[in-house]
C-alpha cells in the first residue's frame, strides 16, 4: 500500500460528502521533519502515519484511526534522548465547515500523540540523574562525588541582608 506524504494532515472530504454514512479508508502520512509539536523536547524521528476507517453524516465527519510514530525526548533525570515508538487507536470526530475542501486534523492528531507521552520519561528505570553540583551524568560515572559546597553557596537569607 503506498502512502501519500503530507505537509499538513488534510483530509479530502469531497468523497466522505459524496457517500454519506458509508466507511471508507483512511491513509495519511505526515514527513516527521515537518511535524512540529509546540513542546521543543519532542522530535519525530518517523513519519506520522494515520490508518483506518472515516464517513461523513450531516457535517460532522467520524473517525476511527490507529496512530503510529516514534519521537524522541529527553529524560527526565539525566537529559540522555530516550526513543518513544507511539502506537494508539483513537476514535473522534470532526466538524466539516461548510463549502470546505479538506479538514486538518492537524491539531487533534497532535493533541493526541502530546496526552499520549509519559511527563517524567526515564531512560531507564534505574537512572541515576545527574549530579546536583557539577551535572556529571551519574549514569556513566556511579562512583562520581562532588565536594558539597554547601557552606560556600550563597542562601536566600544573605541577599537579604
């Protein structure tokens, strides 16, 4: 089956309108490097490709689509790229404006994937952070330890004074 690829996620409603009630398939694909989520610590490394099944009934068209990627993001203790593949099934619907050609279901396709994604992703489940005082990664150093400045930092109560 061949994809066509996308800038935008439009859906041609014309044929939906045209047979109204009935289901037909669904096969968008999105350039990863075009997808662009507004969080900066998300990056598509595949295509978004959006499979399944859409009709259309007065106005509103239904969708029931399975949603495949992967992103990349950072971890939440050490900063280490962690690869996330995403794999959902969501079923939505879209209001189609009047005399439109096309809905984007940019937007939605969007919302999804983001509500998707675990806020505090490890690299692992034993990731060890990073050092508070110096930032060493104590993935790749366990037996690191900074002397504790403590004493040395400056606390609230001095800018106080």
């Amino acid at each position: 089956m061949s994809h066509a690829v996308y800038e935008m996620m439009d859906v041609k409603v014309i044929n939906f309108l045209n047979h109204p009630g009935k289901r037909l398939p669904l096969d968008i694909r999105l350039d990863a490097a075009t997808a662009s989520p507004s969080q900066e610590d998300v990056r598509f490394v595949e295509d978004v490709t959006i499979s399944g099944e859409a009709f259309a009934q007065l106005g509103t068209l239904y969708l029931d689509t399975r949603i495949r990627t992967t992103v990349e993001r950072s971890c939440s203790r050490c900063l280490a790229p962690v690869q996330v593949p995403i794999d959902l099934r969501e079923t939505f619907e879209v209001t189609i404006p009047a005399e439109s050609a096309t809905v984007d279901l940019s937007s939605q396709i969007m919302g999804f994937i983001l509500a998707s994604l675990d806020p505090h992703l490890l690299c692992r489940a034993d990731c060890r952070g990073l050092c508070p005082v110096c930032g060493a990664d104590l993935n790749q150093y366990p037996d690191h330890t900074c002397q504790d400045t403590a004493e040395e930092q400056p606390k609230l109560g001095d800018f106080l004074r």
